[in-house]
C-alpha cells in the first residue's frame, strides 16, 4: 500500500482558543499536508452561533479532505429546548450534515461516528444502529486495507487511569466486537485533552 499520513487533531473550542495558536496549527498543517484530516470534536465551546461560525471558518482554512465528528461540547448545555430538540443541528449546519463522515481509497477507509448525546453532560455512546451501519460499511472492505475509526470519547483510558471513572464510549464492547471482526486497525479520539496510545 503506498503510504498515507493521517493529521489527528480534537478539541478546538472555539470560545476558548488562543489565536496564536491556532494560527500556527494552520501553517504546520499547510507546511507538511497530511493525506486526510480528522477533527475528533468539542470544535466550540458551549456550541453556540458564534462560536460554530468561527470554526467553520477556521477548518476551511486547513487542508482536505477532511473527517470532523462532533462531542459533547457541540451540544448546546445551557438552552435546554435545543439540547434535547435539535443538539446537532447547528453542528450539521456549520461542519458536516454527514452521520458517517468517510473518506474511502483503494488502501484506506477512515469513518467517523458520533459519540455525542443529549441526555449525558460529559459521556457519550455509540448506538446499536450506529454499530450495524458501521459493520455494513466496512464489511466490503478488502481485508488488506488499513481501516480507522473516529470518535470523540475513547475506547480506553489513559494509562494508569484504568479505574478513575473516565468518560469512555458507552456500548464500547459491542462495537468493539465489531471492530475486531473487521480487523480495524486505528481508534482515534478526543475529549480527554490528553495524548496517549493503548491497545484494546
């Protein structure tokens, strides 16, 4: 397989950056521009108007094709009635209205799901649906090509954290029965601001 580079990056929060930083993110992106892209979520803050705008601007300005899915943090938290009537809509307007963003060549399948719901402040889950989309997607798949998955909430802690109650995907067994019979080679994900590598 001719080789592929994958920019991984997460938790944005727009409402909360620091411009310079931002900005220096954009020229190494542009500098040395990876095959794909992938935002594994929080792009704002409190998942407000302003802030959704500016990240919309902000990913236009870094190189494609991308995969974003969203976390918890594009849920609205204080305004109730869209938090549990309509939590993703702004996200769908302003990143992508795509369920299953994919980016698919002839030796790479990159697909993101979304982790974010409505009725947990923090955690999040992958739903039965969203477990046999994701086994009728990649069962066509050639066995030989490498397969990524996107989330926002891990699949497992930090090292050493094991047991300190942090926020991982609910339903992570059943999907990782999934996974495993695909033979997915890469789950990447955000929300712990904390870079790390595991093994399931």
């Amino acid at each position: 397989m001719t080789r592929r580079t994958i920019a991984h990056i997460s938790d944005l929060h727009f409402g909360r950056t620091n411009p310079v930083v931002a900005d220096a993110l954009v020229e190494d992106l542009h500098r040395d521009p990876p095959d794909v892209l992938v935002n594994s979520g929080d792009f704002t803050q409190r998942a407000r108007q302003g802030q959704y705008k500016a990240a919309a601007d902000y990913i236009r300005r870094l190189p494609g094709p991308q995969i974003n899915v969203p976390g918890n943090h594009d849920i609205p938290l204080y305004d109730i009635f869209r938090r549990f009537l309509a939590p993703l809509n702004r996200f769908r307007r302003w990143i992508t209205a795509d369920p299953f963003p994919t980016y698919r060549d002839d030796g790479l399948i990159i697909i993101g799901i979304n982790t974010a719901r409505s009725m947990t402040w923090k955690g999040g889950r992958i739903s039965q649906e969203q477990i046999s989309e994701l086994d009728r997607k990649l069962s066509d798949v050639p066995e030989s090509a490498h397969k990524v998955i996107v989330t926002h909430h891990p699949f497992i802690p930090p090292p050493g954290e094991e047991g300190a109650g942090v926020d991982l995907v609910g339903r992570a067994e059943a999907a990782l029965e999934v996974l495993e019979r695909h033979r997915v080679d890469l789950l990447l994900a955000g929300h712990l601001h904390h870079g790390y590598t595991g093994d399931v």
